[in-house]
C-alpha cells in the first residue's frame, strides 16, 4: 500500500464565512487606498469550504483572471454579479481575483487578491511502528535484557 493511498485530506474545522471588508464592505476605498483590500484579504486566512460574503449598493463584483485583475479589465469574468448580496464559495487552494464591475472603481482600488491555504494531509490510520523505531525498540530491549 503507498502513502498516498493511506493519506486522506481532511477538514481541521468547519467552513467560515467572511464579510469582505468587515464593516466597510464591497466599496471604493476612502482615499483610493488601493490596497485596502488586499491588505484585508492577507489578514485572514482562507481554506477550501469557505464563503467570501460582498455586500455592496449601486455596484457589483467580478471573479477575473490575474491578468484581468492586474488590468482592470472587467470584459471577461469568471463571475458577475450586481444583487448587492453576493456569496462566493471557495472550491480550491491557491489565488482569486475580485474587481468591481462599475465603471473606474477598480482603478481605485476597489480590487482584491485573496489567497486559499491548502489542505492540511492527515494521515487516517497509523502503521504500528516504522522501521527506524522498530529497530531502536529492539536495541533498548536487548541492552535491557543483557543487564539482567
């Protein structure tokens, strides 16, 4: 059996939600901060299961690319959405990009990197010992046994 196949990926916790911006929301920075929300994103800590909540009026948000993102190009998104309440589900480790859809928003600042931890690998059972232990036990026993 390899170690692969022993090791399964399990979930320390449960799935959070979280409120992108805290109490500011999905909106223009004050003072084109732009990087007020990344500064946000990289406060937290993300893993796969959990909700990103954008709450938000008279605008919207959009999943890009990196490309996308470092461009403010809002032509292609992976996602769109103008409800004003919108939850994000984040399905797999590694970056994602959110700009705001609404004209020169993005520009100043009302964009973010968030960035999702990687599973922790826990294995699911335990072998009894490893070699390297097995061996050291058997030579503890025997210099026990030679004092006797």
């Amino acid at each position: 059996m390899s170690i692969a196949s022993s090791l399964q990926l399990v979930s320390a916790s449960s799935s959070m939600e979280f409120q992108v911006g805290d109490t500011t929301g999905w909106t223009v920075p004050l003072q084109n901060d732009t990087i007020f929300y990344n500064n946000w994103a990289s406060a937290m800590r993300f893993k796969i299961g959990d909700t990103i909540r954008f709450k938000y009026k008279k605008d919207s948000v959009m999943e890009v690319t990196d490309k996308d993102y470092n461009k403010c190009n809002s032509t292609q998104p992976h996602l769109f959405s103008n409800s004003g309440n919108t939850v994000f589900t984040l399905e797999h480790s590694g970056y994602y990009y959110f700009i705001s859809g609404a004209a020169g928003h993005c520009e100043r600042g009302q964009r973010m990197i968030l960035r999702v931890m990687v599973q922790d690998v826990i294995p699911t059972s335990h072998a009894p010992f490893s070699f390297p232990i097995f061996q050291l036990l058997l030579f503890l026993s025997l210099c026990l046994l030679a004092l006797v």
